[in-house]
C-alpha cells in the first residue's frame, strides 16, 4: 500500500529505534506552507510536521488539506505517538 498512512508507518518504524531515553523530550509542532511546490490551482500545500528535537527526528508529517484545520490534525498527531512524558511546544495557532 502506498500513500500517505503507508508513509507514516514507516516513518514511524524507522524513527523508533533511534529514539534515545532521556529525562525530558521536547518535541515541537510547526505548520509550514511548501512554496516551493503548488497544486492545480496554484496553491502551496500545507504540511504539519511533528519533531523530536531532543534527538534531532521528524516523527510525524500531515498534509493539511486546502478546506481543513492544522488544530484538529496536531491533536489528532500528538495523540497518535508515543510521546508520554515529553514536554510539546507548539507556535501560537496551536496554542
């Protein structure tokens, strides 16, 4: 299967093993607009990316769609990782 949930799947099994055990994560919520690609009707995509930046590791992205909301997809993200105990930082939209 190829496609977005295929993609983060991997991601995830990839990331997993190279997360280190420390005392305090940090991991950081930032929405950003691709200007460097556009779609058919001239529009910059919208990607949600999730780091662990403890360990220098994107953990998660979503592709925000043009009629959708970045709140409703990082609360769906952060609720889909293992991230218990880690201190989340977000910028103001997510606040």
């Amino acid at each position: 299967m190829v496609g977005p949930k295929s993609s983060t799947e991997l991601l995830e099994r990839l990331t997993k093993p190279l997360v280190s055990e420390v005392k305090q994560r940090l991991i950081s919520l930032d929405g950003q607009a691709v200007r460097a690609s556009r779609d058919d009707n001239n529009r910059a995509p919208y990607v949600l990316n999730v780091r662990d930046t403890t360990n220098c590791l994107t953990l998660s992205q979503k592709l925000i769609g043009a009629k959708e909301n970045e709140i409703t997809h990082a609360t769906e993200v952060v609720r889909s990782l293992e991230i218990h105990g880690a201190v989340v930082i977000a910028d103001a939209l997510n606040t």
